[in-house]
C-alpha cells in the first residue's frame, strides 16, 4: 500500500513541521549552508503551520500524504501566485516527502491533489520553484510534465542559492492524470 493523501487539519502542524524540517535536513546538505540545516527547528515551524492552518480566510490549500499506518511522511502547500509570474495565476508552495517514503507515488498524488485543489479556485495554471542544485526533486517535477520557465537567486545563510521554476500551463489536464 502506498498511503494516502487528505487534506490537512491544525491538529497535523506539529507532524507536518517535523516533515518540513527533516525533508530540508535530508535534501539540502551541500546546497544550503549546514548553519542553516542545524538552525532549523520543529517548534518554531510548528507554530508557522499552526498558523497556517488555523487560518478563517487561509490563502493557501494543504494537504499531507500519510504512510500505511496513518503516520504523516509528507506534505504540499499552494494558492495564488506569489511571485511576478504573468503566465500563471497559481503556485505550489511547497512539497515535501521524507526520503524513507520516497518512490511510492505519494509526491505524485500530493501534487495531483494541489492541482485539483486550484483548479476548483479557479486557477489554470501554476508553477513551482526548486533549488537548482536539488536534482532530484527538478526531476520529479519534469516526470510531472513540469517545463522549465525561469531563474531566480537567493542569499540563504549567507550564500547565494540559485533556483528555478517549473510550470505548468494547464492544471486540469495534470489534476486529472492518473
């Protein structure tokens, strides 16, 4: 079985910061300086995602993707654009899968049920932006039928992390694959 995907709930904040920082700390040794990695912490994300989720008017959808037993190994985050991005209305915030539950088709689904998610908003299209230098996840999100639309770069504990976007002009089609 490979888990399943619901939206998420304030009671999964303190499960979806340990996600969030455990994915950051397994993904980006190497491409975002260590002070940052080891700066990270579970109590101060779990009020950010608190936060978000206990939200009346929440500009963002949620969901979290959960192992065979019901344990939170994932999460994705998006809604409106937030950058400067002319050919699309909407974003995905953020995902993110524990590496141990990697491979099972849970990103794909949390992806797929995002894009539902904005196109039931109203939004046609969205992108994603991924650092450069995360291979993997550039792959993921090109299998996705993701293309390559932009650049962009950050200073991030003092270094400069490039990252780039992927998008997708045409959410029903890609909320709609199986």
């Amino acid at each position: 079985m490979i888990g399943s995907v619901r939206a998420a709930m304030v009671r999964d904040a303190d499960d979806i910061a340990i996600v969030h920082v455990n994915a950051w700390r397994e993904s980006y040794p190497g491409i975002v300086p260590q002070s940052v990695l080891d700066g990270l912490s579970t109590v101060g994300r779990s009020e950010y995602w608190r936060s978000v989720l206990n939200r009346e008017t929440a500009r963002s959808a949620n969901f979290v993707a959960c192992d065979h037993v019901g344990m939170v190994v994932g999460f994705v985050s998006g809604g409106p654009q937030r950058h400067a991005a002319p050919l699309y209305d909407g974003e995905f915030y953020a995902l993110y899968v524990l590496r141990r539950a990697q491979g099972r088709g849970l990103g794909r689904l949390l992806m797929q049920a995002m894009a539902r998610s904005l196109c039931d908003d109203g939004r046609r299209s969205a992108n994603v932006w991924v650092a450069a230098r995360n291979l993997r996840a550039c792959q993921f999100y090109a299998s996705l039928g993701g293309r390559f639309v932009a650049v962009s770069s950050d200073v991030l504990g003092g270094v400069v992390v490039d990252a780039v976007a992927f998008g997708w002009k045409d959410l029903s089609s890609f909320a709609r694959r199986q």
